[in-house]
C-alpha cells in the first residue's frame, strides 16, 4: 500500500504542474496572437469604418503602446500583491477586452477595447515567465522557458494566416472573438491549477511606486510613439518625441534613486548577467525585426514573389522557433544557459554574415537558409538568456524582472521596426522602395544585415564581457578561491 500511495502522491503532483504550464503557454500563446492578428486586418478597418490608415493603425498601435507602457509596472505589482491573483485578473482582462473588440461599433471604441485588451497581454506575459518559478524545479527552468518561447512563436505565426483565413470566411469580429473562448478556457486552467503564491507581502517593507510607474509610462509612451508614428519617417514630431523619452528616463532614474521602493531598484543593474542579458535581448530583438521589414520586399521586389509565396516564406522563421524553443530549453539545463546564449548569438551572427553577402541569382533557397539559421540561433539564445536571469532571480522580484526582460525585447522590435527599417530605404537609395529594381532591393537588403552583423557582434561582445565579470566576482566572493 506504501509505495502505491508514494506513486500516487508523486504523479498528482506531477500532472498539476502540466496542467499549470498549460495555462501558462496557453497565456503565452493568446498576448502573442493579440498582437499580430490584427495587423493582416487593417485595409479591412480602413474600408468598414471608412478611415485613413493612419486612423486604423491604432489598432495594432493602441495594443502595442498598452503592453510596452505598463509590462514593468504589473510585473512589479504582481510582486507586491501576489502573483497569482493578478495573473487571473489579466486573463479576465484579456478575455473581456476580446469580446469587446468583436463587437465594437465604431473604431474609436474597438481602439479603446484593444488598449484594454493589451492590458491584459502586459499582465499575462509579464505574469506567465514570473510564474515558471513557482511551478517547475530549477532544474527545468529551461525547458518551461523553451515551451514557453514556443507557444509566442506559434501565436505569432499563427496570427496573419489565422486573421485572414478568419477575415475571409466570418468577417472581421472573429480575429477577435475567436480568443474570447481560449481566455476563457486559459482562466479555468489557470484558476485550478496554478499553485499559490509563495512569497507573501510584507508589510512596511514593500510597496508601490505610482509616481515612478507613471513616469515610466509616459516615457515609455513617448519612445514608442517617437518609433512608429509616421510610417518610416522621422520628423520634427518624431525629434519631440524622442527628446521627450530621454528627458523622462532621467527624471524616472532621479525619482528612483530617491523613493523608498522604487519600482525598479537601480542597485540591480550592477549585476552584470541582469544588464548584459537586457541589452542583449533589445539588440537581438532589434535584428529579429529587420528580417520582417526586410524579408517582404526582398521576396517581393527582388525575387518576384507574389502575397501567398511571401507568407509561406515568411511563416517558415516563427515554424521553426516554434520546432526549437523545447530543445533549446532542454540544451540549456543541461549545458548551461550561458554556454547556449553565446551558441544562439553566434549562429545569428553567421546567419545575417550570409544574408550580408548573399547574391541575388541564389533564389529562394539562398534566402531560406540564413534565416533558419538566424531564427535557429534566436530561438537559442532567448530561451537561454531567459533562463539565465530567471533562474536566478530572488522570488519578490521575479515580476518585475520578468517585465524588463520582455520589455527589452519589446523596445527592440519598435526600434528595428523604425531604424532597420531607416537603414533598408537609405542602402536602397530608391524614392519609392515599391518600384526599386530587384538589384536595388537585393543591395539594400544586404546592407542592412551587414548593419544586423555589427548588432549582433556587440551583442556577443555583451555576452564575453559579462561572463568574464561575473567569473572575476564569483572568484573575489568565493571563500574556497580566497583560501587558495
């Protein structure tokens, strides 16, 4: 009877924690379709709600500017008041504010509805990292994070085809409402399987910083506008913008080094491995956008390919993050998350070395294999570089934490998203990059992933330098090295 019940009390356990890590890939998956499901559906917004592009991009734009503005603050809150309950709240934000969207009547009101809803996504993907450790052991922080960089993968590929296929046969409403049910399904999962909060608040201790998180908020706010206003270009309004954000991040680090808990403690930034893996993570972000700037018009323009071509072309970078993120996670506990972080930055290194020297009479198959092998080292080193930090991380801290490092990646992609983008137009040195020849667009192409090559080199130079601070201090710190 004994070990029966040992058996017993072991795989009860073992099946909550995967019924746990199910509403949390399932979180993953919805805040990532969210946000690229509603891109393939703008001519549409444009046409019902008679409106200028401008107007409807603030569908995608509302939703992007929610998660950015607010991932640090709700991570930090999910700190202080507990974890679980916060997550719950978020996918019932997320849940409400989808079936909001599939029956907005106008666009204002869809736009105000998407703000809501990227509330919600900032909760979940904030939330969802912090939760790993809480349910999985240590030693399979990896393989979590790998499922987890997964399911972002398949929602962000998913999301264009998914949103026109959705389009197409039951109208616009359904890109949205089709996420309705799987919050709700993600909420039910997540409300009987999650495990309670560990770390309790302690009061007199900790507390909230308003008036750092609306600092914060507004600075973040103001980059990320001063990045994807105008469409490419970068004018007197875009300049205001951006000396906005500089000047809030210096009041915001003044507010900070002066309140009694600020929202994000300076002091951590001194830990080398937590800097290093934030700025690594914006610059591979950074490159991870030009391929979707870039990749387009290159398959387009220079190699002819009409829209379905280009899709499928595009869709095979996410298919095979997607293939990889649960490898990744598993190579990461076995051999180190530092050791695959410098892996992944080295094969997206010689990816975008390929790319910068590839000539145009070498077709698809030339463009297809740097970027698995770009996306092939990605899905590596993100993995890896998230497990390193949140493995690590002490337990009233894993929501901010968690927060920066996809606000990282976040800032990356709005800053590739404009300056890779800049660079793409000024190599291809064309008025109208529509009508540039296939050498033109080959040539700038090429360029701008010599430009990727220089990100992502400093990238590894960021990895070196870290890990050899961080021996130098393990070696200072260590007892048993000053005996010896």
């Amino acid at each position: 009877m004994k070990p029966t019940i040992a058996v017993a009390e072991r795989a009860q356990p073992t099946t909550s924690v995967r019924w746990a890590m199910a509403s949390l890939s399932f979180s993953m998956l919805l805040s990532s379709l969210g946000t690229s499901i509603a891109n393939v559906g703008l001519p549409t917004f444009a046409q019902v709600f008679d409106a200028s592009f401008q107007h409807v991009q603030w569908v995608v734009l509302a939703y992007l500017l929610a998660i950015t503005t607010l991932i640090v603050s709700v991570g930090r809150l999910g700190d202080i008041t507990g974890r679980r309950q916060l997550l719950l709240i978020g996918i019932g934000v997320f849940t409400l504010a989808s079936a909001l969207c599939g029956f907005a009547p106008s666009l204002p009101l869809l736009i105000a509805a998407r703000a809501l809803q990227g509330l919600g996504a900032a909760i979940m993907m904030a939330l969802t990292m912090a939760f790993v450790g809480e349910t999985v052991a240590k030693a399979k922080t990896g393989s979590a994070m790998g499922l987890l960089g997964t399911m972002s993968a398949i929602g962000t590929a998913m999301g264009p085809s998914l949103g026109g296929m959705l389009i197409a046969g039951f109208g616009w409403q359904a890109i949205f409402l089709i996420t309705a049910p799987l919050g709700l399904l993600t909420l039910l999962l997540a409300h009987r399987y999650l495990p309670a909060d560990r770390q309790k608040p302690k009061p007199g201790r900790t507390g909230f910083d308003p008036l750092g998180t609306l600092l914060l908020a507004l600075t973040l706010a103001a980059y990320a506008l001063a990045m994807t206003i105008g469409r490419g270009s970068f004018g007197l309004l875009n300049i205001a913008l951006l000396m906005a954000a500089f000047l809030g991040l210096g009041v915001f680090l003044v507010t900070e080094a002066k309140v009694a808990s600020p929202l994000i403690r300076l002091a951590m930034f001194r830990d080398p491995m937590l800097s290093a893996s934030l700025a690594m993570s914006t610059l591979v972000a950074t490159v991870m956008m030009a391929t979707l700037v870039v990749g387009p018009f290159y398959l387009s323009q220079a190699l002819g390919f009409d829209a379905v071509r280009v899709g499928l072309v595009l869709s095979v970078g996410p298919f095979v993050a997607a293939l990889t993120g649960v490898p990744a996670g598993r190579i990461a506990d076995r051999f180190g998350a530092q050791r695959i972080t410098l892996a992944g930055l080295i094969a997206m290194a010689t990816g975008c070395l390929m790319l910068s020297l590839l000539p145009l009479t070498s077709g698809i198959g030339g463009y297809i294999a740097p970027m698995v092998v770009i996306t092939l080292g990605y899905a590596l080193f993100q993995t890896a570089n998230n497990t390193a930090v949140m493995a690590n991380v002490v337990p009233d801290q894993r929501g901010v934490i968690s927060g920066m490092l996809n606000l990282s990646r976040n800032l990356g992609l709005i800053t590739g998203a404009s300056a890779m983008g800049a660079v793409f137009a000024l190599a291809s040195a064309a008025a109208d990059i529509t009508t540039a020849r296939p050498e033109v667009v080959s040539g700038g192409m090429r360029i701008t992933f010599a430009v990727a090559l220089v990100l992502i080199a400093s990238a590894l130079a960021i990895a070196m330098a870290s890990r050899v601070l961080a021996m130098r201090r393990y070696m200072t710190c260590d007892p048993v090295n000053q005996r010896h």
